[in-house]
C-alpha cells in the first residue's frame, strides 16, 4: 500500500546523489535559515554551506536549485564570482543521464560559483546562498492502471501543509555529497514543522513584525536528502529506549496517536531486537493532507484517510519504521540494484504474517508467488540488479515480491540465526554508507563462512523463473523401512535450487530439502514408516513457476494482461446495456467490445473475456462450467450468490481454454456500478466479489485445485 522509501521524484535525486559510499571528505554541511509563508506559497532563506575546500577542483562548484526561487547574493569570507543558468546540459552534471536525471535536472537552473582566493587544504569554507520564491508544484493524480498508484508533487508550500523534498530543490543541491545541517525554520504560529534529526529548540519571535514560531532542526548523521514538512499540527511525544517518539496529526486526537505511540514502541523494540540500535534521536509519525506513504529517515508522511485505516498500524506502518534501518540508514547503491524494498517487505509485511501464524505466512509467499506468475511474463522480467523502484505491478513484483524472496530461501539454507547475525554484520558495518547487493553478499558470506556468489549471482544478476516438474515418483522397501524414489526436472535455463520436499508417512511428516541444479535428478528420501504421500514445495518456499491447477482464478488475473474482449450481454435491457457500455472503457482493457444484440461473440477463445450482463454466449459457455445463473441467484461449485439489487463479479477459467480467464459482471444496480469499476484493482486477489452499492458485501478466493507436485501411494 505504501510507496517505497523517500519519494518518486526524488529518486533522481537519490540516483544520481548515491554513488560511491560517503567517505568523511565527500560530507557538506548546510546551516540554513528558511521563512516559510503558506499563504503565499513562498519561502525566504539562508543557506551557509560548508564545503570542504580540498575537494574543490580549481575552486569551483555547480548546485541545482529550483528554477522558481530567486538567488539574491551568493558570498564567502574568499571571495566569489558567480553566475545561474536555466538551460544545463544535464551530461555535465551526471554521467551517462537517464530520463529521471535529466527530469530532475530540468527543474533546476545551475548555479556555477568560483572561489576566487586559494582555498585552505584542511577544514571547510563556507558560501552564504541566499535566495527566495513561491514553491508551488500542484499535485497530480496517479497513474490509474496501477492500484498502487498516489497523488504526486515534487513539493508545495500551501496553507494546506507543505511538503519539500529533493525532488524539490528547494535547497542548492549537490551531486555525490551526503551532508549534515542545521535547519532554523520560522513559520506562523499555528505552524509546525518537521524535518530530519533532533528537534533543539523551538520558540516564538517577532521576525520582520511578525509573530512566529522558530524551530530548531539538527542532523548529525549523513543524509543525502533534505526534507521539510510543516502543517497545523498537534504533537504528541513520548520517550522509548533514548529515541524521541512523536506524532504530528491535524487534530488533537489522543487516542489516534496512542496508537500510533505504542505501535512505535513495539517495532522499535522488534528491530532494535532483531537488527542493531534504532540509528536516529526521534522517530515521528506525520499526518498529511493528500493521501501519501512516504518513508523518510527518522518520520514517516502518512495520508490523512491512511492513518486512520485500521490495519496500516499492523502492516505499513511497520514498514515505514523498518526503512530508517534499510534505506534510510544503509543507503541505496541505485546503480546495482535496489536491494532495501525486498528486506524491508521480508523484515516487515512478511515478518508480520509469520508472527501470526505459518498459515498466513503460506498465504502471503503463495501470494507473492502468484502476483509474479500472473504478472511478469519473460519478455517483461528484468534482474534485481536493474530495480529502482516500482512504478508498476511488474516493478513491484520483481523489486519486492522476487527479491523477498531471495531473502527467505536464503533464510531456510543459511537457518534463522545465522540469517540475523548476518544482517545486524551488514548494517553494523554499512550504517550511513551506500551499500550494494554485493555488500549483503559479502556480509552473508563472511558470517557463514561459506560461498554465497552463486546464489546472489543467479537471483541479483539474472532473470527467470524456475520450472520445476515430478517427473516420476515410486517406493521401495529399504533395511529397514520404506524409500521414497522421486525425479525432479526443471526447465531451462536451469538454476540452483535446494527443493523443499514433504513425505508424510504413516507416522507423520518427514520434511527434507534437496539440491538439484541438473536438469534432471533423482532423489530418495527412507523412513521407517510407510510413506502415504509426496509433496515438492507444497508450502511455496521456492521461488518458482506455479502449475495452473496452483493458481486459484482471481480477478487481478483477468486484468494482467491489458488484452481482452468484452462482450456486452444481449439478454440485458437497453438501459442495462446502455450502463455497462458506458463502463467499458473504464475497465482499461485494450480490445474488442463486442454488443452481442448486434453481433456474434465468436468462438472465446485466445484472449481473456469480460461478459458485462448476461448473454447467450455467456451461457453457452457457463453450460460447459459448474456455474449456474437463474433469476436473481448464481451458484458456483454449490455456493449460492444472491444478486438481487446487487453487483456480482467473479473470474473463472474459460473452459475452452485453460490460458484464458473470463470475467463475469452482473447488476442489478448499474448506478454504483462506475465507482466499482474504478475499485476493482484493489480487489484483485479475489475470484468473487458481491457489492452492495459500492461496497464489497462478500469477497473470497476459489479454492486453488491439486498440483501435480503432490502424488499419493496409496492411490496405486
Ligand atoms: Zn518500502
């Protein structure tokens, strides 16, 4: 539900900013002052930027700053000749741009200073950056065919709140420097702000004949990023193990903010547990006015309407918290891969299921597993190696659902000590430094003293998903017991994979994992007792290619694939038709729309089928299913759905072709039926909805049918 760490636009930021790990010379220091007006969307600041002079080549430098906020003087105790530029070749700032830099760049001017006396080989000189302007950036609704979708601005300053980021170049902002600072910011009384680190100080004072209230900001740990927030807040504080807790909501809610307290309490204990010393003096959760999940070092920046689901305190929020470990601690080596959403997602939404309970833990590996299949198809597969962050539903499933996957097979081989040790080893030695896929290779490796390059090699560098089939399957008498024999074959080109293997016998389960890397092996597992069954991954702890009869038929998969034909039912009335012609193009998919009243259906075959209202060629083909539609009922495999003055949807394997899906649509009430079509994403990992109005009355999953990596004896 969340977005990834930092923002989308400032990733650019952070791509180009996070090469090279940050050595103590590479640091810069900001001492800024900024007045913060909401009513005119403007600010007024001074920035004292300290720059070591060794690193300096021939006493000049280039920042980037917003291209709305004017620079009134740039001076240094050394003297200073400068000037700004709108139009900058962005390969002067960044090698080999992509399209995100050179976005980045654009919004931008340069400003190129030279120090005009020699610079001193030790300690840092300072450059006073005085500048001013209106930071407006409207927000922009999100891409509508990925659920996941936010507004977005690359920042604002609005009586509403405001929002500055990287993304913003609301400071004058430097390539391959992490820095410190110390940010005092004024803003109207009923103000507060928020920004990284500690807050020292806050006092009100008449600035330019104003009453104002006057924070203190202090970071003392590297960051490559600069935020301020700032809004009508309340704020709540308490005091967890020396690390300030705080929440900054918009109504002084004690309850909301206990729970958020206390949720912050018990995550903060769990990592600090599991992972080392929480890094930062202050965490604080932040409410804000337009729907965000931001992750930032030391606060997070949730929705108002987020904060106050229920189940974000269980799930994202924790997330959030986990990213001032992995991201915004350990920083992100863009350029290998983004390795920080995986571990976060496996240390944190997948932490959480296990907690609860194997089943539910089952459940979201199966899911993940399920998401990949429907969704990244070879020819949209890339490596971990090339992931930012995720800006789809195939981003997504390769960037988190693949690379936590990565993290719990290397769980199970290395086993849960080891697997933690190793990780409190990585961010012991990577705090506050970039770090790659081979940094956690090489802390994995050290820790277990074994050779880990293959495995980091074949999941990092490589694309794919293993198929694996059972080829054959038989026992034998073994002295003394029983043996199970078993063939394994996997597809090519082929990977390592240890195969966790279950034999239920007649005295219980005997639980193995074998190593094929052949195509084809074969394998036994002996027991004393008599074996009744054989089982490869029943649990989904491989990372690998799911049989169909795996794959219960949901909703989300009728919409993987943007291909389809829609048929508009010709046993519907006019109006009815008229409702859910009008709703087909808001489905998104790219296709035919077929009016059977005025033509033939086809043969419904090779594409997926949307059938909106009921039809002639829908029930010819529901005749060949066990779903039956009469009156005001549907029955599915003997459940009974009443549709009376409601919305049914469901998905269902065509029975005419196994790669296809057909999705039904039947209501009795086409007057909600818009707002749930904008809805139904969200409800992908369903097979079945039943929507009152506009809310989901009934939901659920087929049961998923036998998988040929089971196979009974006794049944020979
Ligand atoms: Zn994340």
């Amino acid at each position: 539900m969340l977005k990834p760490y930092g923002m989308l636009f400032a990733f650019a930021a952070m791509a180009i900013l996070l090469t090279g790990a940050c050595i103590a010379g590479d640091l810069m220091h900001h001492s800024m002052t900024v007045s913060i007006y909401p009513p005119d969307n403007s600010l007024l600041a001074v920035d004292t930027v300290y720059v070591a002079g060794v690193h300096l080549e021939s006493g000049k430098m280039t920042f980037l700053l917003n291209r709305s906020l004017e620079i009134e003087s740039i001076e240094s105790p050394y003297g200073i000749k400068w000037y700004s530029q709108e139009e900058i070749d962005p390969a002067m700032l960044k090698d080999e741009p992509d399209e995100d830099d050179k976005e980045f760049i654009a919004r931008g001017k340069g400003v190129f200073i030279e120090v005009l006396e020699p610079l001193p080989a030790e300690g840092m000189i300072p450059i006073v950056i005085s500048f001013s302007g209106v930071l407006y950036d409207s927000l922009l609704p999100p891409d509508r065919n990925y659920s996941r979708g936010f507004a977005t601005t690359t920042g604002l300053i609005d009586e509403r709140g405001t929002y500055l980021s990287n993304g913003s170049l609301w400071y004058p902002f430097q390539f391959d420097f992490s820095f410190t600072f110390r940010l005092t910011v004024d803003l109207p009384p009923d103000y507060m702000s928020v920004s990284q680190g500690a807050l020292e100080r806050e006092y009100l004072d008449t600035i330019r004949d104003e009453k104002r209230l006057v924070e203190v900001w202090v970071e003392r740990n590297p960051t490559p990023e600069f935020y301020l927030v700032a809004g009508r807040y309340y704020r709540h504080q308490e005091v967890h193990n020396g690390t300030s807790i705080m929440t900054y909501t918009y109504e002084t809610s004690d309850s909301l903010s206990q729970v958020y307290l206390d949720a912050t309490r018990r995550y903060l204990a769990m990592y600090e547990e599991l992972i080392g010393k929480y890094p930062h003096p202050k965490f604080a959760m932040v409410e804000n006015f337009w729907q965000t999940g931001y992750g930032m070092p030391s606060f997070t920046l949730l929705g108002d309407r987020v904060i106050r689901l229920p189940f974000i305190v269980h799930t994202s929020y924790g997330h959030e918290i986990l990213h001032n470990w992995w991201g915004n601690c350990v920083f992100v080596d863009y350029d290998t891969g983004n390795w920080c959403e995986g571990l976060t997602t496996y240390g944190a939404d997948y932490l959480y299921k296990e907690r609860q309970g194997e089943e539910a833990a089952r459940d979201y590996r199966h899911q993940t597993l399920i998401t990949f299949n429907n969704y990244v198809t070879a020819e949209k597969d890339f490596p971990l190696s090339a992931f930012h962050e995720r800006h789809d539903s195939v981003s997504q499933s390769v960037g988190y659902g693949k690379s936590l996957f990565v993290f719990h097979m290397l769980r199970l081989y290395l086993g849960d000590e080891m697997f933690w040790r190793s990780l409190r080893s990585f961010y012991g030695t990577h705090r506050y430094e970039t770090a790659s896929w081979e940094d956690l290779e090489r802390a994995f490796a050290e820790t277990s003293g074994r050779d880990l390059s293959w495995y980091f090699d074949q999941w990092v560098n490589h694309t794919g998903l293993p198929g694996v089939s059972l080829e054959a399957a038989w026992t034998e008498r073994a002295a003394p017991g029983h043996a199970v024999m078993f063939t394994l074959r996997q597809s090519e080109p082929s990977f390592t994979l240890d195969v966790p293997v279950v034999v239920t016998t007649e005295t219980g389960e005997v639980r193995r994992s074998v190593r094929l890397s052949e195509t084809e092996k074969t394998f036994s597992v002996t027991n004393e007792s008599r074996p009744i069954s054989l089982e490869i991954d029943p649990d989904f702890n491989m990372f690998r290619r799911l049989y169909t009869e795996e794959i219960p038929v949901t909703i989300g998969g009728a919409f993987a694939n943007d291909d389809g034909t829609i048929i508009i039912g010709n046993r519907e009335d006019d109006t009815v038709r008229m409702s859910f012609s009008a709703i087909s193009h808001a489905l998104g998919i790219e296709g035919d729309v077929v009016n059977e009243a005025q033509s033939g259906a086809g043969d419904l075959t090779g594409t997926h089928f949307w059938f909106l209202g009921r039809g002639d060629a829908l029930d010819g083909l529901l005749r060949e299913t066990e779903v039956d539609l009469a009156g005001d009922r549907v029955t599915v495999s003997g459940s009974e759905y009443e549709i009376g003055g409601r919305t049914f949807i469901c998905a269902l394997r065509n029975p005419r072709d196994e790669n296809s899906i057909i999705t039904i649509v039947l209501s009795a009430d086409t007057e909600s039926l818009p707002g749930i079509v904008g809805k139904l994403p969200h409800y992908g990992r369903n097979s079945y909805l039943v929507f009152e109005g506009g809310k989901a009355l009934e939901r659920g999953v087929w049961e998923a049918a036998g998988s040929p990596l089971r196979v009974d004896f006794r049944a020979r």
